[in-house]
C-alpha cells in the first residue's frame, strides 16, 4: 500500500462514526478515541502530503520526518483497530459457547425428564410397572450372587371403586397419593415402592431373613393405611390386603415373584371378604364437621 492510499483510506475512516460531542457525552476514554479518529487521519493526510511535497523538491529530511509522522500517527490506529476486530471475535466465539452450553444444558434436562416420564407414574411419581421389573432383575441377581433373599409384597386397596363412586375420580386420586406416601414412609429408604396399575401396589424388599421380615413390614403398612385419611371436608377409611413372595423359594424370575405374591393377595382379600370376624367391609366415609356417614 502506498503511503497516498493509506492517507486516503485514514481519511475514510471514522471509527465510530460518532461526534466528538457524543463522544464527550460517553465517557473520557471514548471521546478521546473519537477526537483520534478525526485527528489521526488529518494528521495522517498532513504528513503525507509533506512527504510528497518534500519528495518533490528533494528534501530528504523533510520526506523522513513526514514519514515518521505519518507512521506515528498511524500506528496505534491501526493496533486499535486490529484489536478492536480480535476483541470482537473472541466475544463471539465465547457467546457461540455459552448458547451451546445452554443448549447442551436444555437437552440434557429433556431427556432426564423424558426418563422421568418413562419409568415412573404420572400421579403419584412411584416407579411404575417398567421401572419395577429393572430394578426386580437386578434385586434377584445380586441375592443370587450373595447367596441371600430379597421379598415381594403385593398391595391393594380394598373397595376403591367405592370411593371413587362416592366422592368422585378426583378424590380418589388424593386417596392414591396419600396411600403411596405412607406406604414409602412404612419402609426403608432403599427400599422400592411402586405402581403397578389402577390401586395396586409392589414393595420391593431387599435383604430380608425370609417371610416373617415381610410380613412384619405388610403389618406395618397396613397399620398406616388403616388411619384415617382425610380431604376435602371427608375423612375416608380403607383397608389393604397383602401378599409375599420370598426369592429364591418362591420364585427365581420376577415374573414367578410377582405371579405368587398376587396369588398371595387375592387369598387374603378373599379370607378378609368372608362373613364372620374380621370380615372386610366397605370404606367408611364420614363428614369431617358433621361426622355423619354418607
């Protein structure tokens, strides 16, 4: 580029596009650049042309102190700008990374929730029917690997339907929620408690002596079903009938545990459904302020 090119472009130049008024109203630091854009170029222009002049009548002092000028003048222009263009792509570039971070982020969440959605119930958040087999398979491969037993209990609220035929879908979705959250607080913490479908129920016991650990624990939720549970303005009392299976005796595949637990189930809501002593009867549904039964 000749030194009369690069007078001209300087002259095109205004970084900024912007008057030194505006500039001032922006801060000192900006409206000195702005006074350089106007200035630089200017003296950019005035040193060449002393060159030219100087060329011109072979004034050799006079072309080089020109030219120094220029150069001086130019220089941090030109650095200015080259680093105004590199500060502008790094900036891009690091925005580019955090909207793909963000991005990456936002897909991650999908799929987990996606996974969510897949393997536990819409309504009461238990691991439903899918989950409950995976985690059934990997309970009888580690019992078989360490030579110990692991339990099967089945759950089923009794007369459900009755509920749901008296007091609405609605409340017997609240009656689903509340049974599921005293049957997870009635076991351990590694323990798995789900949905199996409709008003049935799996807890799946690991590391157990046998059947009487089960059975201790089928007491247990059976005690904290039999409270009261209470919404709008009812309070509703059910029962649940249970039943166990014991891995290895009762079954080797989680399909034979739970076939037998089921079975196990249907014979004490059955026993439980016979005329006589403690035979099971319809829920109770009274009105909490009048406590009269509807």
């Amino acid at each position: 580029m000749t030194v009369p090119s690069l007078a001209a472009w300087a002259l095109r130049w205004r970084p900024g596009a912007s008057s030194p008024s505006s500039a001032r109203d922006r801060g000192p630091d900006s409206a000195f650049w702005s006074y350089l854009g106007w200035a630089a170029p200017a003296g950019a222009a005035f040193a060449t042309l002393s060159a030219v002049a100087g060329a011109a009548f072979r004034d050799r002092p006079t072309v080089f102190g020109a030219l120094v000028v220029g150069a001086v003048v130019m220089v941090p222009l030109l650095f200015r700008g080259i680093a105004t263009r590199v500060r502008a792509f790094l900036d891009a570039a690091v925005a580019e990374r955090e909207s793909l971070r963000a991005e990456l982020d936002a897909a991650q969440k999908a799929k987990e929730e996606l996974r969510s959605l897949a393997y536990h119930d819409d309504l009461t958040g238990l691991p439903n029917r899918s989950l409950l087999y995976d985690r059934l398979g990997l309970a009888i491969t580690q019992s078989r690997r360490e030579a110990s037993h692991l339990a099967v209990l089945f759950l089923d609220l009794d007369h459900f339907k009755a509920v749901n035929d008296s007091l609405g879908h609605g409340s017997g979705d609240r009656l689903l929620v509340e049974f599921a959250d005293r049957v997870r607080s009635s076991v351990r913490a590694g323990d798995t408690v789900a949905r199996f479908g409709g008003d049935e129920f799996i807890v799946l016991l690991d590391s157990v002596t046998g059947a009487e650990d089960a059975a201790r624990v089928a007491a247990k939720v059976r005690d904290a079903v039999r409270a009261p549970f209470r919404f709008e303005g009812h309070e509703v009392r059910v029962e649940a009938s249970a039943g166990v299976s014991v891995y290895p005796g009762d079954g080797t595949s989680p399909d034979e545990l739970l076939r037998v637990a089921d079975a196990a189930m249907y014979r004490d809501k059955q026993r439980a459904a016979t005329p006589g002593p403690g035979a099971l009867s319809p829920p109770v549904v009274t009105d909490d302020e009048t406590n009269e039964v509807n």
